[in-house]
C-alpha cells in the first residue's frame, strides 16, 4: 500500500474528516484512480475500525466519527464513480427494518456496495415491510438487503419476507440479511436468500446474487 493510501487509511482510523478530504483530492490529483482510493484507502482504514471494535479496542464513538470521515472521503469519490461508468452491477434497495434506528452497520455496507458498483436506494431506519414494498415496486431492484440490529427487531425481516410474498414481488428480488443477532441460520428459517456477517461479505454475496 502506498503512503498516501496508508495516510487516509489512518485519518480513517482517525476519524479526521478534513484530513481524509484532503488526502483523497490529492491521491486524486496524483493519478490514483477513485477505485483504488476507495479499496486501499477508505475501506482499509474501516476494515480496520471494524476489526478493533469487534476486539473491543475501539468503542462506539470512536466508529462514529471514523464512519463521518469514511463519508467525507465518500462524497468526493461517489460522482467520480459514478461518472467513470463503472456499469451498475445492481440496483440494491436497503434499509434497517421497523423499530429498529441503528444504522452505522447499514451505512457501511451501503457504502461498500456503492464502491463496489451497486445502485443504491436507501431507505434508512425504522423501515416498515409495506415500505420495502413500495421500494421494490418501485425502483425493481434486483437485491434487497435489510439490517437489524435488536433481537426483538429481527422479526420484522420475516414480517417484510412475508409482505414481498404479498405483494407477488418476492419472485422478483433476492433477500439478504444482516446485523450482530441475525445469522445464516435465521436467514435460511425466514427465507431470505442470504446472510453477510460483515460489511465486505455482504458485496461478495450482493455480487454473486446478482450475477
Ligand atoms: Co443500541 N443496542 N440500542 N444503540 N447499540 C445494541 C445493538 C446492543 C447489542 C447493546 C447492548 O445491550 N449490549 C443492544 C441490543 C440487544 C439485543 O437486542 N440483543 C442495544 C439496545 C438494547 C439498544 C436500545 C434498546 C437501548 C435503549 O434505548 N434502551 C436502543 C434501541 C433504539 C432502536 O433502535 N429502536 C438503542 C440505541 C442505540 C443508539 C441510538 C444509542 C446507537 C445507534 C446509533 C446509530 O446506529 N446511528 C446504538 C449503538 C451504537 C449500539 C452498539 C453499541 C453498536 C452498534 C454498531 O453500530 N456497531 C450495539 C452494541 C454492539 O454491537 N456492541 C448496540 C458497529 C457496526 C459497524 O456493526 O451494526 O453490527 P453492526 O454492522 C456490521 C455487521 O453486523 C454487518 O455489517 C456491518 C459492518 O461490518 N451488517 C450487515 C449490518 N447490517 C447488515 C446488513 C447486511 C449485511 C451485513 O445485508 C443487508
């Protein structure tokens, strides 16, 4: 990894916003495409955020204000991306499910999905089933990908399964779940198509399902 690449990793890390703006208009300005900016900065300094809060060496606001940085770094890639055609892999609608308000864990993933050339719809938090349906009819999505981060919130991706079935829509989309209580087990009982223990897996997944 170069030491610009390493630099806005460590802003990342930081949580250094002005910095991570800074460094990525440089990297840019010094012929580094967005993609690589994107893999070898931004994400490698969230998969690092990531990997000491599961260790239990960050904390929540630690992953909050590297989440800030890692989105101003993102705002000046995402038209950069979009505008170099990398073609739409998908079109992707996710949300956190109804009664559920974490969103740290949904955000990275959508960003992740983004980077990794996913059409994004986000829908937010507290999503209610008859609103992932509406998104679905909508905007036709191939991928819908919900995030839940409460036990008791869980129910609702069976609850919004339930209503794409409803609807006649859930021929239409494949259905990939996440967030700390959910797990592959629980998706295969619900009949979701997939389960993404992180932010990554969940564009290795996102890309197979959609192929
Ligand atoms: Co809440 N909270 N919280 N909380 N919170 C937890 C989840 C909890 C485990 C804390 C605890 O008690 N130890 C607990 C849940 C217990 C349970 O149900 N088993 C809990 C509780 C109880 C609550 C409240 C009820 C507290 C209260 O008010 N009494 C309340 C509920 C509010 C609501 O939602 N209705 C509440 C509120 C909050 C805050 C608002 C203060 C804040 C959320 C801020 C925000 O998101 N904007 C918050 C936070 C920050 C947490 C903890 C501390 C951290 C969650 C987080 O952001 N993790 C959490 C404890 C913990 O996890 N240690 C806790 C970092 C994030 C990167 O990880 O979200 O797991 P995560 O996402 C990962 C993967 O799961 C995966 O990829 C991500 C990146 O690798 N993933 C997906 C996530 N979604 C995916 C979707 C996919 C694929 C992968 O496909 C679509």
């Amino acid at each position: 990894m170069s030491d610009m690449m390493q630099a806005i990793a460590e802003n990342i890390y930081q949580g250094d916003d002005t910095q991570v703006a800074a460094l990525v208009r440089k990297a840019l300005a010094q012929d580094t495409t967005p993609e690589q900016v994107l893999a070898q900065g931004l994400i490698a300094g969230m998969d690092q955020v990531g990997r000491d809060f599961k260790a239990g060496d960050l904390f929540v606001p630690e992953v909050l204000v590297a989440a800030r940085a890692m989105s101003a770094g993102m705002l000046i890639l995402r038209p950069l991306l979009a505008e170099r055609g990398a073609p739409s892999v998908g079109k992707y609608v996710i949300g956190t499910v109804r009664g559920d308000l974490h969103d740290i864990g949904k955000n990275l993933v959508r960003m992740m999905l983004e980077g990794a050339g996913f059409e994004i719809v986000d829908l937010g938090t507290d999503v209610p089933p008859a609103a992932f349906v509406d998104a679905v009819r909508t905007h036709r999505p191939s991928l819908v990908g919900m995030s839940a981060l409460l036990t008791t919130t869980m129910t609702q991706m069976k609850a919004t399964i339930d209503a794409l079935e409803e609807a006649g829509l859930r021929d239409t989309v494949k259905v990939m779940i996440g967030g700390a209580p959910v797990t592959a087990d629980y998706a295969q009982r619900i009949g979701a198509d997939a389960y993404a223990p992180d932010a990554a897996t969940a564009v290795d997944v996102a890309r197979e399902l959609a192929a």
